[in-house]
C-alpha cells in the first residue's frame, strides 16, 4: 500500500494520546474541569482499553482491588474486588458513554512524533492512520497546546522474550502472554509456564479450570514471588454500599483500602522480617505444612521490594495443593526437543511452554519528542511532580503507582494539570516548563527491584531526591503534595515571543 499525507492541519488546546484505563480518566477530568478547551484522544489501536483489550491471555484481570483501581468519579458496580479483564473493559466503555467521550477518541490514530515550537507555543504532532477504503497509510498533522501522554510504560508490541538456548529444538508451541493465539488448544496437554510474576500467578490456575483445562501445569521460576491470597469479594465494600448507598459506599471503600493498603505497605517494609514470617504462615495455611514453602515461596528479597503477587480467593494455592500445577525452583540450561531441560540435569517434559518472562519498557510508544529542533532523550530528564518533564514544555505523562493502584495516581496528576492550565489560563501564560537544578542528585524513577524495572532504568526519566523532583508512591503523601500551592521556583512560565520564549515568572509559591 501506497503512504500520502493529509494537507488538513487540526488545531486542539489538548491532545492526549492513548485511551486506556490512563487516557479515559484524563479525558473524562479535563472534558469536565476545562470545559473550554478543544480536545482529542489519539489512539494507536483499533480498540480502546490498553491492557485491557490487548492482553488475552488464559484469566487475565487486576492485581489490585477495582474499588482504588476504578476512577473515584465512577463507582464499581460488580461484587467481585478483584476483576477479570472483560469486567474491568465494559467499565471503561460505560465511562466513556456515561462521558460523551466517543466523539473525542480517534482509534488508529498512532502519533509517530511530537514538535514543539517554543515561537508558536505549539505542539505539532504527526500521526499515522489508515485510510479504510484503500487500506494506504495516511499521515495527519494535529496543532496542540497541551500533550497528555497517557501510554503506559511498556511496549505494546513485543513483550520481554529472552533466548533460551535449544528454543528452536523444541516440537511444541512456545507463547507469549503478550501475544496469546486465539486459537490455542491446551486442553489435556503438558504446559511449563516460566515465570513467578502476576502473570504466570493467574495463567497457572486459569489453565487448569474448565472443559478445556490443560492436563497439568508446572510454574518454572528462577526466583521465588511473595504471593498473597485476597478475597475476591470485598463483603465490607457491599455492606458499606447496602447502608450508605451507591456513590458513598464506594467512596468510604475507596478510603478504606487507600489506607489499609498504605498501612499494609508500610508496616512491612518497616517491619520486613516480621512481614515475610507472616507471609509464610499465610503460604503454609494455604499449601499445608507438607509443602516446600521454604524452597518455592522464600524470595531474596524484602516484601515490597518487588510488588507482591495476588491471589483471588487463594485459586493459585488451591491449584498447587489439588495437584494440578505444580511449581518447580532452578535454573533453566536449555529447551530440548520434549521441554525445559534444568541446570540439575532434571527434564520438564511440556506440549506448550509460556514464557511469562516480562515486559519491555517503552515511554510514549517510542515517539520522538523534539523541542525547538533539538531531539530530547526523555533518559536525560527528571520528572517535575511526576508527571512534567524537565526541558519539556507543557508536556505531562500519566505513570501510577507501582506499588499500589495505578489509577489513584493518576487522578492526582490530571487534578493537578488541570490546576497547571487554569493558574496559566489567568495570567495569560502560554508555556510552562520544569527545569531541573543543575548538578541536582536523582535516582530511577521507579524505585523497585523487579527485572523490568531495573531494565528499563536506562529508558526512562529520572527522579530527584527531593520534592518536588521526587515521584512518591504513596496516595497520602501524593494528595497532600499535588493538591498544593500549583506553582514553585522550578517552573519557567511563557508566552509567544518570538525567539525568547520562556519568561521567567518570579514567584515563590502560588
């Protein structure tokens, strides 16, 4: 098919690129809070829903509780806390028909880069689509004051696949959760899933439930996860939603959560001796004392160091003590032809093999970010409240919480952007820009341990050491600090001035 551009240039106040769980919040925020402004949702897939849509793989849903991982505008309706990916999709297709937000999301809209001119006080984002009549590429230029980059922080299109050596020897089917075939027929046959994060936790028991269950499942990790069981049901949240009616039951469940997981989080890792003792007596409760608990759930690690991984009603505890999964703790040495052959020397004979090995890491879904004709490496930037980027004018991105729900976050950073625009709309501002003290001190942006994340430190920004350059993963601290004074001595404010575009507003605190 043959590529052509479009001559029609579209102008907008604010452009924000993704429609997952992210960019539906924020345009549902700034659709409400500036109601004066022009706005769009630029989404790269046919689908709206992120992860939601595009992850298919065998009992895909949340790790954190729908109640905090919901918007606080939209209450959860469904019993079950804990949801399965098609729940959590009809509640994001209900936000955006309760929100008229249909006429302001354009799927198959991949914006390919972003140009800012400091004279124009623009952006100029160039984006690719797809002509449906002749299926030929069709490049669009779209006009923004403002970009929201709601994309998430993983690549959507490939998921982390390290070479196993042998890999090409093997007879069977090798699958990605990233990239799960809808035609995929385990029933009644052998499957290692390797991996001890969320996902290989929820594919383990979903494989072995049903008609077309797989024979028998072995979890093949390197390195133990903490895991944890939960309820599925919040019985609280329904009886606070009996009595207190629908909005205020799910307002007072939110708060409850909020700081029941807060309190959670911080006890162990204050305490993280006495949080991994708890932890095992959970696992031993769960598996019974004959269970290796001390070889197959005893990670190096301190609790919280790497997120802990759920377990809905403990389904994957019932699958290991039921016998049909198993878990198995050691290096692999390479594929052969019939499974994973271990460092011991010991076979793992399989028809399928799951590779729940992790994500890529990929700000803004590779887009180039160019800023009065010089390239920006996002690396050599530090994140202004954790959502601006210093060097970066009226740029903001949604990253939430990693040990908590994402969502909670990111409400805060699109109430505070909204702050942002307001306080500039009044004083006749056009830009605003962070910018970092030289010499300052930072540190990766996300402060865990996890393989994905020490992967991909050298991707994404920075963070300092301090506030306001600090990005804080915790709800309380988060509240108090984004809904603050707006402004600080860190932000250089602007208006079209030809080639001096940044003026400086010298102020201490708004």
């Amino acid at each position: 098919m043959t590529d052509r551009s479009s001559d029609v240039v579209e102008e907008f106040d604010i452009v924000v690129i993704g429609a997952g769980i992210s960019g539906i919040g924020a345009a549902t925020y700034f659709s409400r809070e500036l109601p004066g402004k022009s706005l769009v949702v630029l989404e790269g897939r046919e689908n709206i829903g992120g992860t939601w849509d595009l992850f298919r793989y065998p009992g895909i849903r949340s790790d954190s509780d729908l109640h905090t991982f919901g918007y606080e505008f939209k209450p959860w309706r469904h019993e079950n806390a804990i949801a399965d990916a098609p729940l959590i999709l009809d509640y994001l297709h209900e936000t955006v028909d309760e929100n008229a937000l249909s006429p302001l999301i354009r799927t198959g809209h991949r914006v390919r880069s972003a140009e800012w001119s400091s004279a124009d006080a623009r952006w100029t984002l160039t984006v690719a689509t797809t002509d449906a009549a002749t299926g030929a590429t069709v490049t669009k230029t779209i006009r923004a004051g403002w970009v929201f980059a709601a994309t998430g922080y993983y690549r959507y299109d490939e998921g982390y696949a390290p070479t196993f050596a042998g890999s090409d020897d093997f007879e069977g089917t090798i699958v990605h959760p990233q990239h799960w075939p809808e035609d995929l027929d385990y029933s009644g046959k052998k499957v290692i899933v390797i991996g001890s994060g969320a996902t290989a936790v929820t594919v383990v028991p979903a494989m072995t439930k049903g008609p077309g269950a797989a024979a028998h499942v072995t979890m093949l990790q390197r390195t133990p996860t903490y895991v944890m069981p939960l309820p599925r049901v919040d019985r609280l949240a329904l009886a606070l939603t009996k009595v207190l009616g629908e909005k205020r039951g799910y307002a007072a469940t939110r708060f409850k959560n909020i700081w029941q997981e807060h309190f959670m989080i911080e006890a162990l890792r204050r305490f993280p001796r006495a949080g991994r003792a708890l932890i095992r007596r959970k696992n031993i409760k769960s598996l019974g004392n004959d269970f290796d608990v001390d070889t197959h759930f005893n990670p190096p690690y301190d609790p919280w160091d790497q997120r802990l991984c759920a377990a809905p009603d403990g389904d994957f505890f019932q699958t290991l003590k039921a016998g049909d999964a198993s878990i198995v703790t050691g290096g692999i040495a390479r594929f052969s032809e019939r499974g994973v052959v271990l460092n011991s020397g010991e076979e793992l004979e399989a028809d399928i093999i799951v590779t729940a090995t992790g994500l890529n890491l990929q700000l803004f879904d590779g887009m180039p970010i160019v800023v009065d004709g010089r390239q920006i490496d996002v690396v050599d930037t530090v994140a202004y409240r954790g959502t601006l980027l210093s060097g970066i004018p009226n740029f903001s991105m949604a990253i939430g919480y990693t040990t908590s729900s994402w969502t909670l976050k990111v409400g805060l950073l699109c109430r505070y952007v909204i702050d942002l625009v307001k306080h500039m709309d009044a004083r006749g501002f056009d830009t605003v820009v962070p910018v970092a003290t030289p010499g300052m001190e930072t540190k990766p942006l996300m402060d865990l341990q996890s393989g994905y994340a020490k992967r991909g430190e050298r991707m994404l920004p920075r963070q300092g050491r301090v506030k306001p350059w600090r990005t804080m993963m915790s709800y309380p601290q988060d509240a108090k600090a984004l809904r603050g004074p707006v402004v600080d001595e860190h932000l250089r404010f602007g208006t079209r001035t030809g080639p001096s575009p940044i003026i400086e507003e010298r102020v201490a605190h708004v």
